[in-house]
C-alpha cells in the first residue's frame, strides 16, 4: 500500500516541480509514493529525509521565493508583452539589460533575439541578475508540404560501406532521392557518440554524448588525408577487410557489428591523423577547435580517459571522476596526443554531416536531412562526466505504467536538473542544440514531452516507483524557437503515447511539428474507428510506421504478431492476438477501399496484392493535412522486420539489421536506387503529392 504523502511533503514538492501525483487517463488518478517524491526532491538537493528536515526545507524554500525578485531565467516572446516575472517587480525597480551582443540597455522594448542578462534594482536595495530568454513568437511554417524517406543509418549499406551505413552513402542517398525522387527530406537516427566498448549497447537512443557526432558513421575516403597517408598498404589491408565485413553483412546474413567496423575505422583513422594538415585545413580545424571550446575538450579527454580506465566514469580513479580537478589535468597533459585525436575525429565527422546537408540542398531537398535528437545519455559516457552538475543522480529518465506497458519504463538516462538548467540560463542545453542545427535542415526531438515534465526512477527501484518532475517548458521551447529559427530549420517532436493534456496545443503555437503515425489515428474520443484523412492534424510529419513498430508489410500480414509469439512477448493467446492485429488492419484496409485507394500496383487490377496496399496507406496519407509525409525506406522494398523491438535485449537483434526485400535478402543502397518495387511507390507521392 502506497505511503501516505504528508502536506508538508506535498507542498515542499510542488514547490520544486515535483509531482505528487498524476493522470494516465482522464478518469483515474495514481499518487506517488512518499519516497519515490523524497528521492526526487534529495536528487534536487533538497533534504525531505524526516518530517523535521521536510518542514525546514519547506521553511527555506518559502522564505527563499517570498525574498526573490526574479528567477534565474525569464522569457520574453518577441511579439507579447514584458515577463510576468519582470511585470511583477515592486514599483520603482531598475531594470539594466546586458544584451547577447554586447550593447546595454535600459528598457525591453525592441530586444533582439538571444540571451541576455537583466539586472533588476528594487527601491529597497535588493537586486537580482538573470537570464533573459528573447525568442521569435513560433517556428516558421515550413514553405509547402515535402514528402521524404525515413531511414536508420547503420541499415543503409552501399557497396563502399565498410560493414555499415555511413556519411557517404548518407549523402548518397540524399543527392539522389532529391533529384531522382523530388524528396524534400531524409530523417534519420540519432547519429549522437556512442559509449565505446565491447560490446557496444547498439542503441542510438543511449549515447555516449548526445553534444558531438560518432566518428563511425565517417566515410574513410572521404576524409582528404586519406590520398596522403604513408603507409597505403596497411590502409589497403583495412580496406580489403572492411569488404569482407560488408559481404559478411549482404551476401553471408550477419547482423551489423558496429564494434568491428568501429576497429577497422580507429586503426585507418590513426593513419589518417599522423598526415600533417595543410595550412587551410589546419586553420579551419583549429576555428572548430576554438568554437567548440570547452565542450569539445571535456568530450576528447573523456574519450583519451575511457582507453585507459573504461568507459564507464564512475568506476575510475577517484581524482578523475571530476572534469575539473587537478588530476584530470595533468591526465590530460599526459594524454594530450589522444585527446587531440578524439578532438579532431570530432571535427571530420561534423564536417561530413555539414556535407551531407550541403549534398541535399544542392539536390532540391528544401529540408535535407532531419536529425535525432536522444532523450538524454548514457550515465557513464561523457557527457554525464563533463555535465555531473547539471544532472540529477541517483535517478533514471522513464514512463509511468501505462496500457502498453504495465510494469512501466526505465531507460537508464540520467536526467537534467531543472533548477541548474535554469541558473545556467540552459547553457547546456543551448549549446546541444546549436551544434545539432548547423547541420540540421529539420530535428526531431525524441520524447519531446521531456521539455514539459519527466519521469523519474530512483536508481535500483522499479519503474513503478517514479514520479513526475517538471522542466520550465516555456524557457525550453523558448530557446528550442530562439535556435532553430536563427538556422531556419524546422522541428519536428515525437509525440506518440499518452501526452500531458495542453502539450500538443503549446507545441503547436509555437511551431513545432508532431508527428501522427496511421496506425494509431483514430477517433478515441469517438467510435474509436481510423480517423478520416481530413480530420487529421496538418502540423505534423505523418508516417506508416518507425524504427519501433512493425514494418507496413508485417503489419498488414500479421507477421508482427507471430514474431512477437516466437519471441514469446505476447501478455494473451496468439489467437487473441492475432484477431485483433486482423481486425485493425481490416479496419484500415476497408477505410482505403471506400476511399477508392487501393488501385493496384502500377495502376493494376490485383488490389489484393501486398504492395498495392502499402502505396494505399501512402495515398491515404496524402490525403491528409500533414505538412510532411515520411516513408519508411525498408517499406519501399517490403522489409518484414522491425528495426527495433520494444521490449526485448537478446532475444531479438535491436538495431542490427541491414534493409532488407520481401525474403530476408539485404539490399543495398545501389539495389535501392534501381528497385521498381522502391519506385513505384514513389512515384505515387510524385503523382498525387
């Protein structure tokens, strides 16, 4: 039986964003018990451990808020009026504004976009500094609808890949999906540094550092050094092995192994490294040296440090679990030569993801590439070493119970602390996302009902025993509007699952886009029958599946479900199951009948015909609103796997798979480009998009 919370607990909580309870469905209410709250508010600093703790927290914490002029960080949208929080000062108070670009002001009228500093001076004496957050209103509207090609990275092997999809056949695919397929976009996985390691958690949703890019998605060749290094034959040696691996993958069925491509690429890379820069490729190097700053020397020292003592930060030496003690300096001294190597890997991997989002511009794409933005990060990687302040320990980011998952969710990434982010005016924060859009057309923001509110799992409870804490949204999307809009690109947030009442409405005003997937579009607050095209909403990317959910062909042959049986994941009897997954889909199937989609491939009679029906979900898609329509690449060739199965660890390979056809056979990116099943099904958004 749950604990009862106390009201001194209850109403210490509310004042630190703690929820002490909250809704999964309109109708019911769950409480959280009273030591998933004190562990919550303890990882915020706050003692709540006894009642006499409790009541003194709550007494400083009142006195704290009753004293304050104004909180660490304030927002002002550019076209409303002044912070309720600067509305609010006493009478008589002085306001000094430092601007982000050096001038001083006096007053908030005619404020440039940024991050400023405001000084306010009461009549009594008091004053208090902060952070003001000047944004845009909302995101521009993309400039007409685009359609686009969904696809995981690693999945997308060429005949030049080296075990794995990379930059190169990156651009590839986007350079000919833009002129060949007038494709406004490519979206792919998060491409964040992955924590190095044998073996590596094959999850791009738990990265090592969500701040820099993973130098094993680097093409070799392309990197210009490659011409000059001095010992070719060791370089073709890796090469050759490299073929071996990417036929072991093609022609053998091996699942991708990222720790071997990652092996053969180190070694070619420390080649590649011992070549002197010439004097215009050194100053550019040495510009992203000093524009990435501290960031990018905590992210290479954590890199040199993981080689010696492991990857995981808390299991080494005592004196350099800190970024900032004597000791990791002197191990930086120590290990200068590998911190400047892991920097400059850092370095050849944004510059190709910059080309990538060149290559799809050059070829008509008005978006390019959609990038992945991770809930959060690996708690031993590097970006929990260099931001420790900034993070919560002790607790988990995850999901409440809920009808999909009744045991909860726990998905092992340290959150942020909201009231650091917001003493740091969101540095951290600010800075992921500026590195994101420099080579982002659009970013998808996973979870994106984080910039609200998360949940919370002391470390080594169940998921169960979380409760909610929550994040200033406005400063969040503030500075998520302020970012994008000084890129001019486009967000798009992933918003499926049980969502806070008022979140999707608050995202929508402010221009970023959500994403709708068709299986689950109904009418849940009606007959629960598929929501017609025209009731859809037009702000978002509108899809027929994702990495998480069964592909479009195993959905409609209710292969998703036998999988799942083999697997042994089904909660009720497969027969059970298998009637629902069939009346779903035959629900669907009768929608796209009575709308007169189900044409036939190529304009042929057979509407019965499996691909038939995938180019009619695309059609139905667009004949909804949506402002961008996505197709899953494997769905162009009718690949029956998922790319990632919820739920599982061994027993199914996660983020392993090469892209496959109908039987199984790996197919790659050249196979693509020349498949008339891929195609025609193009060409049926070319024709009615």
């Amino acid at each position: 039986m749950t604990e009862p919370l106390g009201e001194d607990l209850t109403r210490l909580a509310a004042l630190h964003g703690v929820a002490v309870s909250f809704r999964p469905s309109p109708d019911r209410t769950v409480t959280a018990s009273a030591a998933a709250v004190t562990r919550a508010l303890a990882a915020l600093g706050v003692d709540a451990g006894t009642p006499e703790a409790t009541r003194a927290a709550l007494a400083a914490r009142e006195r704290e808020l009753a004293g304050r002029l104004l909180p660490p960080t304030v927002v002002r949208w550019s076209d409303g009026d002044g912070p309720d929080a600067l509305a609010d000062l006493p009478e008589g108070t002085r306001l000094l504004i430092e601007t982000e670009q050096g001038e001083t002001r006096a007053s908030l009228a005619q404020l440039p976009p940024g991050v400023h500093t405001v000084t306010a001076t009461a009549p009594d004496g008091r004053t208090a500094r902060a952070h003001l957050v000047v944004a845009p209103p909302r995101l521009p509207t993309p400039a007409g609808r685009s359609y686009g090609l969904l696809v995981q990275l690693y999945s997308l092997l060429s005949g030049r890949s080296w075990g794995m999809g990379d930059l190169g056949d990156l651009a590839e695919l986007a350079g000919w999906a833009g002129r060949a397929l007038g494709a406004g976009f490519v979206q792919v996985n998060p491409l964040h540094a992955a924590v190095p390691g044998a073996p590596t958690d094959p999850s791009p949703y738990r990265p090592s550092s969500r701040r820099f890019p993973d130098p094993v998605h680097l093409r070799i060749e392309d990197v210009p050094e490659f011409a000059y290094v001095t010992d070719p034959e060791r370089l073709r040696g890796l090469r050759e092995r490299a073929a071996r691996l990417r036929e072991t993958v093609l022609g053998k069925g091996a699942l991708i192994d990222r720790d071997a491509v990652w092996e053969l690429k180190r070694e070619a890379l420390e080649l590649i490294a011992a070549v002197p820069l010439g004097p215009g490729r050194r100053a550019a190097y040495c510009d992203f040296l000093a524009r990435e700053g501290q960031s990018l020397e905590d992210h290479a020292t954590w890199c040199a440090l993981a080689e010696v003592h492991g990857s995981d930060w808390h299991r080494w030496p005592q004196g350099l679990r800190d970024p900032r003690s004597a000791d990791t300096a002197r191990a930086r001294l120590e290990l200068m030569d590998r911190v400047d190597l892991h920097s400059r890997l850092a370095w050849l991997t944004d510059t190709q993801l910059t080309a990538a989002q060149r290559t799809a511009r050059e070829a008509g794409m008005p978006l390019g590439i959609v990038h992945d933005l991770a809930v959060g990060v690996h708690p031993g990687g590097a970006d929990a070493w260099a931001q420790q302040d900034h993070l919560a320990a002790g607790m988990s980011v995850g999901a409440p119970p809920d009808a999909f998952n009744a045991r909860g969710q726990d998905w092992g990434l340290p959150p942020w602390r909201p009231d650091r982010l917001a003493e740091s005016g969101y540095a951290p924060y600010r800075r992921l996302l500026r590195a994101l859009f420099r080579y982002a057309g659009a970013l998808r923001i996973d979870h994106v009902m984080g910039l609200f509110r998360l949940w919370w799992v002391p470390q080594g409870e169940p998921p169960t025993e979380g409760t909610y804490v929550r994040y200033d949204a406005e400063a969040m999307l503030a500075l998520l509007v302020l970012e994008a809009s000084r890129a001019g690109a486009v967000v798009i947030g992933e918003d499926l699952g049980t969502v806070e009442p008022g979140v999707r409405e608050a995202l929508r005003e402010r221009g970023v886009l959500g994403t709708s997937v068709l299986w689950f579009e109904r009418d849940w607050d009606g007959d629960g029958r598929p929501l017609a095209p025209d009731a859809w909403r037009a702000d978002c990317l509108a899809t027929a599946t994702t990495h998480d959910l069964p592909s479009t062909a195993a959905r409609l042959t209710g292969e998703h479900v036998e999988l799942r049986d083999r697997l042994e994941l089904l909660n009720r009897p497969v027969e059970e199951e298998r009637a629902e997954a069939a009346a779903d889909t035959g629900e669907w199937l009768d929608l796209l009948s009575r709308l007169d989609l189900l044409q036939g491939t190529g304009g042929g009679a057979d509407t019965s015909s499996e691909e038939a029906e995938i180019q009619a979900v695309h059609r139905f898609l667009l004949r909804t609103p949506a402002r961008m329509i996505g197709v899953w690449l494997p769905d162009a060739v009718g690949d029956r796997r998922p790319q990632n199965l919820p739920g599982t660890w061994d027993q199914y390979p996660n983020w392993r798979l090469p892209i496959a056809d109908a039987e199984g056979r790996p197919v790659t990116l050249e196979e693509l480009a020349a498949s008339p099943r891929l195609h025609a099904l193009m060409e049926v958004l070319r024709e009615e998009g």
